[in-house]
C-alpha cells in the first residue's frame, strides 16, 4: 500500500519512527513550513489508462501496472537502479534476486545497486512491497504497448519552489505507466491513488491530476538523541495534509491533520 493511502486511513500515527518507517522516512527532509508533496496524474481513453507521476509515486505505479499483468508465470525484463537507506540484501536474496548492493562513500550512507534481471508479477509486487519500508526501487518493463512502466533512474532534488508555483507537469514526468483500460483495472487504480475522492468523480472524466502538499506546524524532537542526522529521522512532525484533485478543471479539496 503506498504511504499515502495509509496516512489517509490513519492520520495519526502512534509512534510513527519505530512502528511505521515506510511512511514516517518520507518526511525526513521536512522542517516546519510549507512543502509540495508528491504528484500524480490519471488519463483515460477507451483502451488505456495513462499514469504519470512524480518521485514518490513511483512504487505505486508499478503496483498498478505490474497487478494487471494476467499471466502470473510470465517472465520479463525489469531495469532500473534500487536506493536504500539501510542494508537489505538479505530481502533481494530472499526474493530470489542476485543484485550487488554497494554501499556510497558520501557524507549520507546509503546503498545502491542497478538492475537488469528477469521476474513475474508476483514477484515483482511481493518486492514492491518489501523494499517500501527503506528503499526507491526505481525500475522500467516494458511485457507489451499497454503494461508499460518507464521510471527515470536519478531522484530528483526535492523542490524549493511555493506551493503556488508548482510545475506540476515537469514534476510528473518522472514516472510514467501504462495500462488496458478494464473495470477491474479502472476500479483498482482509483482505490490505490485517490480512494478518499472516488465518491466525487464525475461518471465520463477523462483526466485527473492529484496534488499532495504539506503544512508542518510542530516539530517533536526525541530526548537523549545527540547526533545531529538521527535527530532529523527521529523526529515526528505535526500538520495538514492537503490532497487536492482537479478532474476536467474541477477542483476538490481534502485536508488530514497528521502526525508522521
């Protein structure tokens, strides 16, 4: 499930530093103020669906498309790099997978490895969920025209731009999927991206764009904490979680009041 969904149905979180890293490590970066999040953006034609998304979206796509991938057994080629916070190859082994995880040499450790391997769905969705909790798993396959997912391999630097001068459309090109068209598939990709507005859409929309931006009021700072970075990724932050849908140039807004 992509953190956002479950910031949705549990805003507050108890604990969000030890009990619910796959949310809580997406806040890190964030002081007090206000912040453009994640961003997304769903077209429909008869044949197929169209998602593009910016960073932090990534994973979701992919768990889209890689779920309207019918054949179970189906092998096919995924390329792409995995960023990771913390040391996981026991994971990629237990998942089958014979990667070289190395380890940067920067100020900010993190581990690294590139991809080009064969798997199948199941596979790929069991890894999209597992690699959530520490890392970016930024990968591309391409089984045919309509089951496509092509995702740039460098995360971007997190925007300094004001909220109301937002490039949205430059954002969104980091990620972009492709999907059929289906019921199931329609109905899946609504409920995973934006379950919280599904009651609102009008019946023949053709395109939606999804913001999520952040207002950080409060900042909770752990005691007998003296490192400087682990301070940063201990803290827990308090705010709003604004998530705003514009359907056809019709604008809805949601606000959660959160702590991650």
């Amino acid at each position: 499930m992509h953190f956002l969904k479950k910031i949705i149905e549990t805003p507050v979180l108890n604990d969000p530093a030890e009990k619910y890293k796959s949310i809580h490590r997406h806040f890190y970066r964030y002081s007090r103020g206000d912040f453009i999040g994640p961003a997304i953006k769903i077209s429909k034609t008869k044949a197929k669906l169209t998602l593009k998304g910016s960073h932090e979206y990534e994973d979701l796509i992919l768990e889209i498309v890689t779920s309207g991938i019918s054949n179970s057994a189906e092998k096919f080629e995924i390329k792409g790099k995995l960023i990771s916070g913390a040391d996981i190859s026991e994971v990629i082994n237990s998942l089958g997978f014979d990667w070289d995880l190395k380890q940067s040499t920067g100020q900010t450790k993190n581990y690294k490895t590139e991809i080009i391997d064969q798997t199948n769905r199941d596979t790929l969705l069991e890894s999209i969920e597992r690699f959530r909790e520490h890392s970016y798993f930024l990968v591309s396959f391409n089984v045919n025209p309509s089951c496509k997912v092509t995702t740039k391999k460098n995360i971007p630097q997190p925007s300094k731009k004001k909220v109301e001068d937002d490039d949205v459309n430059k954002r969104i090109q980091f990620c972009t999927g492709y999907i059929s068209n289906t019921e199931k598939n329609l109905n899946y990709t609504l409920e995973a991206i934006l379950s919280d507005f599904k009651s609102d859409l009008p019946k023949n929309w053709k395109t939606i764009v999804l913001f999520n931006n952040y207002k950080i009021v409060d900042i909770l700072i752990p005691k007998n904490i003296k490192n400087s970075r682990l301070l940063r990724v201990m803290a827990i932050r308090k705010g709003t979680l604004f998530r705003t849908i514009d359907v056809d140039g019709e604008i809805i807004e949601k606000q959660y009041s959160i702590v991650v």
